[in-house]
C-alpha cells in the first residue's frame, strides 16, 4: 500500500466525492434477476401485486358444475394444494405455456418442452437428447473454451460445467468420443459458416454467455450460424441458454425473428421469465424434434424421467414401447394443446405466476419487440454513464459484444494498486449496496442503501460488478444504479483506507451524535412573544379569564411568561423565550406604539386585527386557520406573502367546535317543530296528544340535502356531522379534493352554485381568500350571491359560521324578502371604539337586515368556535410550540404563504382525528356485490400497505413507502370507512 500522506490524501479526495451523501436510489433493489422478471419496486407494490394476481386467478379459473353452470373461482390457496392433474392444472399449464410462445414470437412450427431442472440440469436436458455418442459422425461445437484449458482455469467450475457435462456424457458412454466435442478459443464466439461446416460440426451449443461474462453475440456473428444452419437446416442445429437473450437481442427485428424460427432455446423459469426455480422451458424446431426421435430409437444414454421430453407412447411398456416427442411434456402451438404433461407439476401455481408475471411485463414495457428494443437503449445509456465516469469501466471493449440483459463493470482506480485492498473495497462496496451497510474503524456505521442487491460476478469473471439492466428496467433506474455503485465504492474505499491507516497508528474520531435537531438561536439573545389574544376562555377564581394552562406549558418548555407588555429587554434573561401576554389590545392605537419597532420577535394572535406596520421580525402564528387579521408586513399581510418572516397557523384546532355550532344553528329551525310553542302547551296542562299532535306536522333532517362550500377542516368536520344526521353532502372545493370528497362518500361540486342546486340548507366555509392588494378585496367575498341563493329550495336555510364577507348581504335580503330563504345564521367580527362608540367590522351590513327580518336572522359575533376553552387553549399551546421551533431551529409549522430565506418547512399539524351489526346486516351486505367488491379492493390495498409498513422495520426504508403511498392509503381508508358505512358494517358486533 503507499504511504501514509498518501492514503490521507486518498481519503479526503474520497470524502470530498462523497460529500454531497448518496444518490437517488433505483426504484429496485433486485438487479441479480432475469430480463423478464416481477419488475414491483417495493414490499406494497409487490403485496398489490399477489393481491391482483389472486384477483386474476379467482377470475380466470374458474369452478363449474355437472350443468355447466360457473359456481366461482377458484382461489391460489386451493390451486396451491397440490392441482397437479386435471382441470384447472392442465388448463394453467397450457396457458403458460401458450403465453411464453406467443410473447416471445416463437413460430408455430416449434414445439416448445417444459420439465424440470434448473439452469444447469435444464440445459443439459437438451443437450442429452440431441446429442448421441452412438452418432460417430455427430460432432458438437461448444462456443466456451475447454475445461482445464488455460484460457477457462481462472473461471471456475460454474463457468466450466456446461462443457464438462456434455464431455463426460461423451466420456462415459459406451460408444463416446471426447474428439467429436470443439470447443472456442475465448468466451462467446461464433465461429464462421465455413468454419463450422469445415470441422463437420451439426450441433452448434450457445451457452448463453451473457448471463455470467455479460458479452453478447454480435449481429455479423448470428448471421454466420444462420447461414451455416440454412447451409443443411435438417442435419444441423444450433441450441441457446437462452436466459438473458429472450427480450434482450440487440440485433434488428428480422434478425430476431429468425433466431426464434431456427434455433433451438432453452430457458429456466427462475430467471428468464420469473417463475419458481427448478422448471425450464423450451423451444425446438422441428428438425431438432426429428433428431431427438431418432436418437430415442437407439440411446446412448439414460435420462431420467423427470427430464425425458420423448417418454414412451405406451406407458405400460417404458422400455420397449416407442419413445416419441409426440408423447412428451410439448406444448404445440400450431394444435393450442399440451402433448403430454410434466412429471410431479404440483406447482400448477408457479405456472400461473408465470403467465401472469408475462401479461403484467407486457402491459408496462410491450411486446418483446419494444423489449428487445428498450434492452438495446439501456445498453446505450451505459455506454454514456461509464463515458463520463471514468472510474467505472465496461469489461466487454467491443461495443457490439456488450451485453443487453446484463452489464459488466471494473472499477479503475489508480491509486489502489493492491489486489488484495482493491477486493476489500468492492467486498465492502456490496455491503454498503445491499442492506448490511459498513463501519468505519472509530465505530460509525454507514446504513445500507439498499440500492442494489446480488450484483456480484462470476467467480473466474473479469469485472467487479455485474447486474441485469435489460429492458424490463427504466434508464432512470439504471442510471441510478451506477451512480450508487460509484457513491458505494468511494465510500467503501474511505472505510478501507482508515483501516490501513489504523495499521499505522492514525485514528479518526468519531463525529458528534446530535440528539436532535441543530439549535439555531442565539444564546446570548432574549428572544421577546406578543401574545395578543385570550389564551384560556373559562374563567377562574378571580372572575377573569383563566391563562394557567398555557403559562405553565410554556415554563415546562423553558419559557418565561409575563403580564403585560415588555418593558425592560435588559433585565431579560438570555437564551430563553419570553411570552408578553396582552389580551386586550384591540385597536391599532393600542398595538402599533409596541410592535412598529420589532420590539417583539413574534406574535400569538387569534382574531385580534394586526396592523401592517406591525414588525415581527421572526414571525407570527394566528391561532385558528384563517390569517385575513395578520396584517403585518413582516409576512406579507395575511397572505403571508413577500415578507422575511414566517406566517403560520393552527388549522383544525377549533374546527369540530365550529362544526358543532353548525349544526346546533340547523338544528334551531330544522326539522321547524316549534318547539318553545310546544312546551308552553304542555307545561299549562292545554295539549291532547291524540287529537292535537297532528296540527304539527315536521320533517327530520334525514334525507335533505346539504351544500358545504369548502372542504378544509371545518367544511369535511361539518359534512361529517351532515352524514351522521342523514343528510345527502354535496361538497364545493377545488378539482384536486374531488378524489378525496368521493372516497369519504360525499357528492362533489364543480361550482357553488351546483353545490346550491336544491339544497336545504348551504353552509360556508371557504374562508376569505387571498387578499387583493390593488382593491383591498378578498377573492372569496361575495360568493354566495344571488345565483347561489337562487339555486336552492325554496325555504331554505343558510348558515354563515366563517366570515362575513363572503355572503352578499344585499343578495341575502332579498332571498329573505321572497322567502327563498327562510332563516339565516351569520357568525361576523363586530367591534365597537370604547371612546366613540362606533362600530366596524363585517358584521356592519348584516345589522338593518335583522330589523326587516325579525325573528329569521340569528348574528353572532364570531363566536362560533372562538368561545370554546378546549380549543383555544390546544391552539394556544400548538401556537407555542411553532414559536419555539421558527426561533430555535428556523423551522416553520403550518407555513401560510413563502417559506422565508434561511428557514425549513416542516410541513402542517393538525389535531389527531361512534349500533350494533347483525349477523342479518352481514348476510345482507353479502349480497351487494358491487358495493362488497369495491370494499374488498380498498381494504386489499391497506392491507398491503399497512403490510409492508409493519413488516419493515429500517427506518429510511420504511420511509421511502410513507412517501411514496400515503396518499393512497388515506384516500383507500377513507373509502373503505364510507363503504363500511353504507353497508351497514361499522360499529360493535351484536353478541
């Protein structure tokens, strides 16, 4: 190894490529599988998969009666419990069988075998019945170098065993002769036309190189063996391993399609086309399947049965009855039949798998064109990749001789010259690319990637990574590839190098764990909070509004909380956060002399209006969703829009305190019963209930239809309440929540006005939009115009519990004076000058409307949620905690508007979110298919998920499946509570 300044050197260059931490991750760790394989990205994209693929089975297996009659499906656990014999077995068989053919464009004059055995045995099998020793003129041709020749000593037994077995059936047979048997003189060279017709060769023996060596056959060279082929196509025949040809063939279409007509290829299940290991598949031309009856009639050796493709006609006589293809494990295309069957295929399952896993491959990539064609520009984008990366090179030098299924790669690193380091790191390497992950001598640990698994070579293979890149895979995925194997090996080699400098005495310390997250304050600062608003509505002791639970939550945080403004910053103590509590500040003369020079850091408000000259330097919080009252420039107003400091909010916390109220203003005049009548009646003893009770007819609830504009918290928590009554839910909101608003069962809306159409009642709850600052108008005020009145029944009811300015004043008054609406609810801000008396605010145009409708229009002062202590003491604390998090580590909650320079978003937070079912309610559910089928997918693909989420247990990993399916399972539950709840099956059990 070189020196020590020299090694430190290689290790801070190493560092320094590697600073920028791991790349993009493929969407596939699995790169040591065939070309046409289960292509699923992760656990819950695989569990959709066996779901659908059971889904497949019940539907394509079918169970009948004696009358014919369709009674079901038959499910994979049955098929799974040894179907080895008759229907559906027989019929899984075939249709594999017939999707192998059809997908890869086998003619229909070859005839296609299926037996067991895997890579090495399969192949053989072939060989055996093509091959005769008996056949003194037969001679072979063997495109590998022969055994124990020094060109094949460094590959080992598993590169050399395809041409040792063929030279022991050679050695070992009565009549054999090792002579017949010509081997190449390098790795996967087609010799000549000439060259084989010269050495007498009639079977020509493909062992598939680019499964281990990654070099492929080139174009001129296939044109070779097909000249050669045509030259004598009865006696002579040429047979591929073709486990990574099919779907990779980089030559043109015709060329391909004349590989498939007249060669002979063989293929194991477990990695050419992704079924269970032990079974091979494979297509014979006819002229082959004449040989093998011939050779049947005088062998030179025995094959077992379990690999016998020519079993004896009359089974009762296995020597002496004629053996014949025609009764073997054939598929023929040209009949659509099995001739014959497969000894012990009591995995009739795996041979489903295998049909379907064929249908999926060619609904994403194609047909085995656009494969082959995909498997050639993968190739390409290697080619690029390694071009500009010059610490990975490409074994195969010839271009034309690189591999389309599979790439091998070395890594060229000049300054690690010892073979033994050089192992090291690629071993080290691996770890790192699969789950195992490495560390460092001072004991840091790298976690796995999880990138790329099995991507070794073959022991005796040139390269240091080799790994299935065919055209099953996405070019994004293989380029990910490579850049995780450069990334690993660097970082591998950082590992090794501080090893070998271990050796020398040099030590590294191992880097400060953080707890949590980085600190961002400034410890010699006092940071200084507005707390503008109530804290606490229930009174206490002193008759006054009760703070004590959010002063004590801020002290247990490390906070300071004062009374009254902030007087002294000098006599305040340093790295702590000091929370200024004032209620009372109403108005802009109050507010503005305390706030219009940054003299608080932040703000806490609710429905206090904060003046645009207000400077609060590191951000506000409105407790409640919307911020129209954080006026300050500091974010931008309440937009939150063009300032340098962060606006947020506390959406959700009063949001079932205002849906409550909701419904308690619906509840008031629907169903009319009048019920203050009512009581004064009965309390005065004057009321029959027999005679008098039908003098007061009424309606539920149930059954009428409700239009919510707005589909944020309150909206969603209103139209739950809705359903819970019985109602009919139509929901107004932006396209993107439409998915949303149909799982949970509601009806969605294109426009307000279609939301309105025929409702009885309409509650709002949109809020005020973006302000303009060139009108001083909210883009939602005045939505709910004449047209949106006039859309609903007649008699209707309207409740306004979010802002006053989006209903029309002028348009309500007059839906009130023809009576299309009935009785009105409005929940508005009304302030009043403690000096003048005057009044201002949204609620203002409601007032005269109250003295010409008496008794139909209820106001409020936006008290709907505001009075409620649980949720403005929650909202109060969650607003704490935000302000805590912007100034100690510039990490903003609930961001309204622009993430500010220097700050991170940590996303939003929103609070944490009731007889009997009868065996008669399930016996009847049963019978709604539709509704029972629909349920069944949503439940499946939680299952799968929620599976997958349970089953993993690496944190980045688990990860990686919260950001890619949270969407679909929250939009999957949501259907399924809304379907469960339609079928009558949500609730306890009866019994």
């Amino acid at each position: 190894m070189t020196d020590i300044a020299q090694m430190q050197e290689q290790r801070l260059t190493a560092l320094r490529q590697t600073a920028s931490g791991a790349p993009k991750l493929p969407s596939n760790p699995f790169f040591g599988v065939g070309p046409i394989t289960d292509a699923t990205t992760d656990e819950v994209d695989s569990r959709l998969r066996r779901i659908a693929f059971d889904a497949w089975i019940e539907k394509t297996y079918r169970k009948f009666d004696d009358r014919g009659n369709d009674i079901g499906g038959f499910t994979t656990a049955e098929i799974s419990r040894s179907m080895h014999r008759g229907y559906p077995a027989d019929k899984i068989l075939t249709d594999m069988m017939r999707a192998i053919h059809r997908y890869f464009g086998f003619p229909k004059v070859n005839r296609m075998a299926v037996g067991l055995g895997g890579g090495h045995s399969g192949f053989t099998v072939c060989i055996q019945h093509l091959m005769n020793a008996n056949d003194a003129g037969q001679h072979v041709y063997v495109d590998t170098p022969r055994p124990e020749s020094d060109p094949s000593k460094a590959a080992g037994f598993f590169r050399q065993s395809w041409a040792t077995q063929l030279i022991e059936m050679q050695r070992f047979a009565e009549k054999g002769c090792e002579s017949r048997i010509h081997f190449a003189a390098s790795e996967g060279v087609i010799p000549t036309a000439a060259e084989l017709a010269a050495l007498g060769v009639s079977i020509f023996v493909g062992v598939g190189h680019e499964t281990t060596g990654a070099n492929a056959y080139t174009s001129g060279e296939v044109r070779e063996l097909l000249t050669w082929l045509d030259g004598d196509p009865v006696n002579r025949h040429a047979v591929f391993d073709a486990t990574s040809m099919l779907g990779a063939m980089p030559w043109e279409p015709e060329l391909v399609s004349a590989v498939m007509a007249k060669c002979c290829l063989f293929m194991p299940f477990q990695k050419a086309i992704g079924g269970v290991s032990g079974y091979f598949v494979a297509s014979f031309t006819p002229h082959a399947l004449a040989l093998i009856e011939k050779n049947q009639q005088d062998p030179a050796w025995a094959i077992p049965r379990q690999l016998k493709i020519a079993p004896p006609i009359d089974p009762r006589q296995p020597f002496s009855a004629k053996r014949s293809v025609d009764a073997g494990p054939f598929y023929d295309p040209a009949e659509d039949r099995m001739l014959g069957g497969v000894i012990n295929t009591y995995s009739a399952l795996a041979f489903a798998e295998t049909t379907f896993g064929l249908l999926q491959s060619e609904a994403r990539v194609g047909s085995v064109v656009e494969l082959n064609r995909r498997s050639a520009a993968n190739r390409a984008v290697i080619d690029e990749w390694v071009k500009a990366h010059p610490l990975l090179s490409l074994v195969v030098a010839d271009a034309e001789r690189r591999g389309a299924a599979v790439t091998l790669l070395k890594v060229e690193d000049a300054d690690i010259t010892d073979a033994g380091i050089h192992a090291r790191i690629i071993a080290r390497s691996k770890q790192l690319l699969g789950y195992e992950g490495i560390t460092h001598p001072n004991g840091e640990y790298k976690p796995g990637l999880d990138a790329a698994r099995y991507v070794n070579a073959f022991p005796g293979t040139p390269g240091d990574y080799r790994a299935w890149v065919g055209g099953i895979r996405e070019p994004e995925d293989v380029v990910a590839l490579l850049e995780n194997l450069r990334y690993a090996y660097l970082s591998a080699k950082i590992v090794v190098l501080e090893e070998e400098l271990a050796k020398h005495g040099v030590t590294f310390e191992a880097p400060d764990k953080a707890d949590g997250a980085v600190r961002k304050d400034d410890p010699n600062h006092a940071y200084t909070v507005l707390i503008a608003d109530l804290v606490g509505l229930r009174f206490g002791a002193d008759g006054e509004p009760d703070y004590s639970e959010v002063k004590a939550y801020i002290e247990e945080k490390g906070g300071s909380f004062h009374l009254g403004p902030l007087s002294d910053r000098a006599r305040l103590e340093k790295g702590r956060i000091h929370f200024f509590y004032q209620p009372n500040l109403s108005t802009e003369a109050e507010i503005l002399p305390q706030t219009d020079k940054g003299q608080y850091d932040a703000l806490i408000a609710a429905a206090t209006f904060i003046p645009k000259a207000s400077v609060f330097p590191r951000g506000g919080v409105r407790i409640g969703a919307g911020t129209g009252n954080m006026g300050s420039a500091s974010w931008g107003g309440g937009n939150g829009e063009g300032g340098d400091a962060a606006l947020m909010n506390t959406p959700g916390i009063n949001s079932r305190a205002t849906a409550q109220m909701v419904l308690k203003a619906i509840l008031k005049v629907v169903p009319d019963l009048p019920v203050d009548r009512l009581h004064r009646l009965v309390a005065g003893g004057d009321f029959d209930t027999g005679r008098q009770l039908k003098d007061f007819p009424t309606a539920k609830l149930d059954g009428r239809k409700l239009a919510v504009l707005g589909y944020g918290n309150i909206g969603r928590e209103v139209a739950k309440l809705a359903k819970a009554f019985g109602m009919t839910v139509a929901i107004y909101a932006r396209e993107h929540h439409r998915r949303w608003i149909e799982a949970e069962g509601f009806g969605y809306a294109a426009s307000p006005v279609e939301a309105a159409s025929g409702a009885d009642v309409l509650s709002v709850h949109i809020g005020l939009g973006r302000l303009d600052a060139s009108t001083g108008l909210y883009s939602n005020a005045g939505t709910v115009d004449a047209k949106v009145l006039s859309a609903m029944k007649d008699g209707a009811v309207l409740v306004n519990y979010d802002r006053g300015e989006v209903v029309d004043p002028y348009a309500l008054d007059a839906a009130l004076s023809s009576g299309k609406i009935a009785h009105a609810a409005i929940d508005a801000d009304l302030f009043k000058d403690a000096a003048t008396g005057t009044l201002s605010g949204p609620m203002l145009p409601y007032l005269p409307l109250e003295q010409r409708h008496k008794g139909r229009l209820e106001l409020l002062p936006h008290a709907a949620a505001d009075t409620d202590h649980p949720s403005r003491v929650t909202g109060a604390k969650q607003a704490v905690d935000q302000i805590f998090d912007v100034i100690r580590f510039k990490s903003v909650v609930n961001l309204k508007g622009d993430l500010s320079e220097g700050y991170i978003s940590a996303g939003s937070r929103t609070p944490a979110g009731i007889g009997k079912v009868t065996k008669q309610v399930v016996t009847a559910a049963a019978g709604k298919t539709e509704l029972l089928e629909e349920l069944r997918q949503a439940s499946e693909k939680i299952a799968a998920i929620s599976g997958a989420l349970s089953a993993v247990s690496d944190p980045a990993h688990r990860g990686r499946i919260v950001e890619r399916y949270t969407g679909l399972l929250v939009e999957n539950a949501d259907r399924q509570r809304a379907l469960l709840d339609q079928l009558g099956l949500y609730g306890p059990a009866e019994g």
